[in-house]
C-alpha cells in the first residue's frame, strides 16, 4: 500500500473525481493530496455535516469505514441496501448497513438529487459478493485512479 503507514490510504472523493485525498483510518479523516499517487486504494464520500465514509482495500480484503467505525466486508457480510422510501414517491431513500445477524451498524436517509448516488453505487456493487473480493484483492495492491472512476 502506497502511504506513509497503514493507517493512512489514498483514495479518490466520490464527487470530484480529479481530487485524491490521504484517508487517515484511525479517526475516519481526510486530507488532500498534494502530489497525487499514480495508484489509489479506495474511493471516500466527502460530507461536511455527516460522518465521511470510505470504501477502500486493506491486506486483500475491502472496508467500510463511515466515521472511525470500520467493517471489514466478507462476500455476503454486513449486508448493504439502499431502499427508496414509498410515502415520498422513490425520493427519499434510506442507505443501511446490517450485521449478519440483523443489527444496523449504520443507517442514514437522505433526499436524492440528480447527481451521482454514492450509497446507490456502494448498495448496488456490495450485492456481489465476487465483487467484493476481488475489488478487495485489486484496490489493496492498487488501482489507477481512472480504472475506480470508470467503475
């Protein structure tokens, strides 16, 4: 992994694509990178008033961090959804993260908008599990910040 410790892991923001930060996993933090590396571990949703959330590879495995919680994520666990609420026509929707044995670890409700949906994106590729492995594996060694912005 391509940082100064294995605590912090470069990643690409969500919405600007162009923008490479330094996630810092012990306290779910983020500075920006200034010399970006050719190789980034991971993609963050940057939010001002919300925990930031990270998805990224660490020893052949993915993570989800949101806040300083962090979950290493198995081929069908913790189970993420990504609901649309029925009371506001598909508008609002509710993004949930479960244990295997059913407790939430994360749940938050959100309008949506015209842009790019991380929690849809995150709900919709977790289905998979082969995803997840191999997503694990290849964002742990490194990926090219345009393979992970096509994905």
């Amino acid at each position: 992994m391509a940082s100064d410790n294995a605590t912090t892991i470069s990643v690409i923001d969500f919405r600007r694509h162009r923008m490479v930060l330094q996630w810092h996993a012990l306290g779910g933090t983020w500075t920006p990178c200034d010399n970006p590396p050719e190789l980034v571990h991971g993609i963050a949703l940057i939010r001002p008033s919300q925990p930031n959330i990270c998805l990224y590879g660490q020893a052949g495995r993915l993570r989800l961090q949101v806040g300083s919680n962090q979950y290493a994520l198995s081929e069908n666990s913790p189970r993420i959804s990504c609901t649309r609420g029925l009371a506001s026509f598909g508008f609002r929707r509710r993004f949930t993260v479960k244990s295997s044995t059913g407790g939430v670890l994360y749940s938050y409700a959100y309008w949506t908008n015209q842009r790019q949906d991380f929690f849809r994106w995150l709900a919709n590729k977790a289905e998979d599990p082969d995803w997840r492995v191999t997503s694990g594996r290849l964002w742990s060694e490194g990926v090219a910040a345009t393979a992970l912005r096509s994905d």
